[in-house]
C-alpha cells in the first residue's frame, strides 16, 4: 500500500445534514480505487491501482459508515464493511486488527447541501500486512500445535525407542549385521570384506532396518569416511559411495517407529499397520534405487571421472 495516498470516493446519503462537529452522521462510502497522493517532489498525483480489486465490480455495494466532523471540512470516518467488502479494505480491516469497522480519516473541499459529497479518505500507515499473518497466524499457531505434538509422541516414541535399544542390547542389530554380510559383498564389489567400511555400512543398514536412526548416524558417517580412504580420486564419489547413499537413503524400514508414533498422536485406531505397507514401499524403493545406480556407474562419462589422475 502507499501509505501517503489518499483515497477518493464518493459518501452519499448522509443524514443529518449539516455535518456539526462532534456529531456523527451516518452514511455510505463508494469504493473506488482513485489515488492521491504527494510525489517526491511536493506535487499532487493521481492514479489508480493497477488492479482496481472491485473499482468496477458492480457486486461491490457501497459501504455503510459514520462520519464525525473534528474540523469544518476533516473528520474521522467509520467503514463497517459487509460481506462482500473491497478486498484491499479487508486487508486493512485485518490489519487494523478490528473486527467490526475500519478507522479512516476523512476530507472534504465543502458541503453543497446535497446528501452526497466527494470526499478523500486517509488510512493510518499500514506496513507488514504479511509479516504480521506470519507472525500470528503461522509462528504462533505452529508453535503450539508443535508442542502438543511433541507431548503426544512422547509415550510411543519411548516405547520403540525402548524396543530398538533392546534389539541392540541384546545382539539383534549384530546377528543382522552378519545375515546381511553375503550380499553387502555382492552390491560393493570395490570394498573388501575385512575393510572397516564393510562393517560400518552393515551396521549402519541394520540399524536403519530396525529404526534406529540415532545409532544409524555416526554409523553411516564412520562408513563415508572409511569409503572415502579408498578413493582414488579426492572430491568425486566412488560408486560405492554412491550406491551406500542410496541405499541409506531408500532403506527397507522394518518398524517405522516414527510413522507408527505419528499415526498415534494423530488418534488412528490401528497405527502399527502401516508396517507391512511401509515394508514394501521401502523394498521396492531400495531395489530400484540401487538398480538405477549401478546402471549409471556403467555409463562411460562416469567411468571416466573416476579415473585416476597421471
């Protein structure tokens, strides 16, 4: 908005007439989207909004109003919009942060008599209408909708997290680690068996298997690290590093501990069955992901950049 400009429009019906300052009369405003205002260098400008926003939308009905004079030709002025307001006053009426009118002053050159008069309306300076929907309508009301979601995931999400801690306690995630060992060989070829980043990257899928993403982490990062001792060529990833990645990425999820803790706090009757859904999804997504992955590394302009330097 121009805070400066003034809007031009037209009050009819007004009654009593003469306007007495300090007594309010009652009216209608006529939107319009007429400007005036003052240029940079003291002159008077006119123009309309680019957009008009109901300047000639018939639906748009004069505004009912009330004007007290506080001034021979100045006064303050009430616009209670209706239903169908002009859209650039409804945003100033939330702004204002009013609910039943909009505050305006108001002038006029003189009174003829007549029961219409063209007038200029000013609105107070109006200035982060959106910072302000941000703050309140979206900061806060996120804020708390955060924390009683927090409150209600507390419960389930000690529950499993208990669970997995058992699972790794009791040597679950290792026996795991050891089923998934004749395969890891098969899908990293370039990593040798007895190398440290053999054991990390196990570990760190069984443990993204069973939900563990805490202890799934510094795994998965020891795992790049070792991966990163092998490369040739400092800077690019390996198709091992690339193939990990992926498959960390698209993991087959044996108990989604967060869905299920999701689907809880949200009130669903049964949230653990979205295990078997979850289960395939996430197979198929590693099956592809990996698929696609090894198909690239054949390409030659990858194979090149692995090269080694001379």
């Amino acid at each position: 908005y121009l805070n400066d400009a003034e809007y031009v429009v037209n009050v009819v019906d007004l009654q009593p007439l003469p306007l007495e300052q300090g007594k309010t009369s009652t009216a209608r405003v006529v939107y319009s989207s007429h400007l005036r205002f003052e240029g940079s260098d003291g002159s008077i400008r006119e123009r309309f909004e680019l957009s008009g926003q109901g300047y000639k939308d018939k639906q748009i009905q004069p505004q009912r109003c009330e004007i007290t004079p506080i001034a021979p030709h100045a006064g303050t002025l009430r616009i209670y919009l209706d239903n169908n307001p002009p859209p650039r006053w409804a945003d100033l009426l939330k702004a204002q942060r009013r609910s039943d009118y909009l505050l305006a002053r108001i002038q006029w050159d003189s009174l003829t008599g007549s029961s219409m008069v063209r007038a200029r309306i000013k609105f107070d300076p109006v200035r982060f209408v959106k910072m302000n929907d941000v703050t309140n309508d979206g900061i806060i009301s996120s804020a708390k909708t955060a924390v009683e979601l927090s409150i209600g995931l507390i419960g389930i999400m000690a529950l499993w997290l208990g669970v997995m801690k058992i699972a790794e306690q009791s040597g679950l995630v290792a026996k795991l680690a050891a089923l998934l060992k004749p395969l890891t060989r098969r899908i990293f070829p370039d990593v040798p068996p007895d190398h440290p980043a053999m054991g990390a990257m196990i570990m760190n899928i069984a443990a993204n298997m069973l939900g563990l993403a805490n202890a799934a982490t510094p795994l998965g990062l020891k795992a790049m690290e070792e991966l990163n001792r092998l490369n040739t060529k400092a800077g690019t990833a390996t198709d091992a590093m690339c193939t990990f990645l992926v498959i960390n990425t698209s993991n087959v999820q044996l108990i989604p501990a967060t869905v299920i803790a999701l689907r809880a706090a949200a009130g669903s009757a049964n949230p653990t069955e979205i295990i078997g859904p979850v289960l395939v999804t996430t197979f198929v997504s590693l099956v592809v992901g990996v698929t696609i992955v090894k198909l690239l590394a054949r390409l030659p302009v990858y194979r090149r950049q692995l090269e080694t330097r001379p």
